[in-house]
C-alpha cells in the first residue's frame, strides 16, 4: 500500500481546497487541536518511530515527515494506529497528510468489514472534516461495500462516484448487475466499455 498520489486528490478538484481551506473544509490541523480523546495520543507512534522527523524539527521538511508517515501505514502496527491517526491529523502540510490519511483509510477498508470500518472511519470523518476528500473516500468504500455485498444498486451513486471508485468497480466487481449498470452510468468511455465487457463475462458465469 502506497499514499494516495497527489494527482488523485486534484482530480476530485480538492488540492487547492485543501491548501487554501476553500469549500467549508475543516482543516486537518484545526481538527485535531480540537481533540482530546486520550487514546490519540502519540507516546506509542513516537516510541515505535524514534527518528521520524516532526514538523517542530523542521517545518520544511514535508518529504521526510511524508516518507515516517507513510512507512508507518504501511507497516500497519494496531497498538500504534491511535497515535498515526493523531499524528496524521495534526499534520501542518494538509494534502500530504490527506494523501497519506486516505491510504490508511483504504488499508482499513481492505481489512475491515462494514460494520468495523464504520466505526473507525467515524472517527476519521469527525477530525478530518465532513466536506472533504477524507469523508468523501469513505464514503465511496462504503458504497463500493455494499455493491459486493449484493445490496440493490445506488446508479445515481455509481454515476455520482469519482475516477477513483469507477475504475475500482471495474477491477474488482463480481456481479454482472453492478458492471451493466457501470456500464450506462461510467463517467468515461472506457470505463463503461469495459465494465460492459466484465459484464458478459460474469454472466457467462452465471454471476
């Protein structure tokens, strides 16, 4: 698991939200001042990572505060997640850590059934703020969730549903129902050719 590309977060319009705190976005940094829950406190991320460098030892140095943060979710340690959430949200360069923060969301997603990633993803949403790019990923894991797991398809949802989440449906969809339905909504070409091509093949399964 890598941070979510900087690209992936300028394709949904959200970069210069992020930098400039435009479309009512809460801020990563300003929501987590605001939290004073003691199991996000970050003793365990700071006793596991003793090197990784803070923006109080040097403020310019986003790329070795994105390479800690990174290297952190990926290794994925469970006693440490209360403090890289922590950490995450007091970021001072807020679309480096939305990037990083949306690759632990996914992790989660992948790990988690519904009712679990509900739960922690609330979390998440209340300190990174409910317009943005954050929320907006676990939204669409949750509809992604609900279309694996059989529920009726949302195809004002699926239309409505970022570059991101239309090609995931397309990679990783097993019902013929939601790719047909990819297939008349898909915002691209390409995604609806080739979520109509998955389609016959599920069918010829009988899936």
């Amino acid at each position: 698991m890598v941070a979510v590309p900087v690209e992936d977060l300028a394709s949904e319009g959200l970069v210069g939200a992020a930098r400039t705190g435009t479309r009512g976005q809460t801020s990563i940094r300003t929501a987590a001042a605001g939290l004073t829950c003691p199991a996000l406190r970050r003793e365990a991320f700071t006793h596991r990572y003793p090197r990784r460098v803070t923006s109080d030892d040097d403020p310019t140095d986003g790329h070795a505060r994105f390479h800690q943060l990174s290297a952190a979710v990926r290794d994925d340690v469970p006693d440490d997640a209360p403090a890289l959430l922590a950490a995450l949200l007091a970021e001072p360069d807020r679309v480096m850590a939305e990037s990083v923060l949306a690759s632990l969301v996914d992790r989660r997603a992948e790990g988690l059934d519904s009712a679990a990633f509900a739960a922690w993803a609330a979390l998440v949403v209340d300190g990174a703020g409910a317009g943005g790019f954050i929320a907006r990923r676990v939204q669409e894991w949750g509809l992604f969730k609900a279309l694996q797991s059989g529920e009726p398809v949302d195809r004002e949802a699926l239309a409505a549903a970022s570059n991101w989440l239309q090609r995931k449906v397309v990679e990783e969809a097993d019902s013929s129902a939601v790719l047909a339905a990819l297939g008349d909504v898909g915002r691209t070409k390409r995604v609806r050719n080739l979520a109509k091509t998955h389609a016959g093949r599920l069918r010829s399964l009988g899936r």
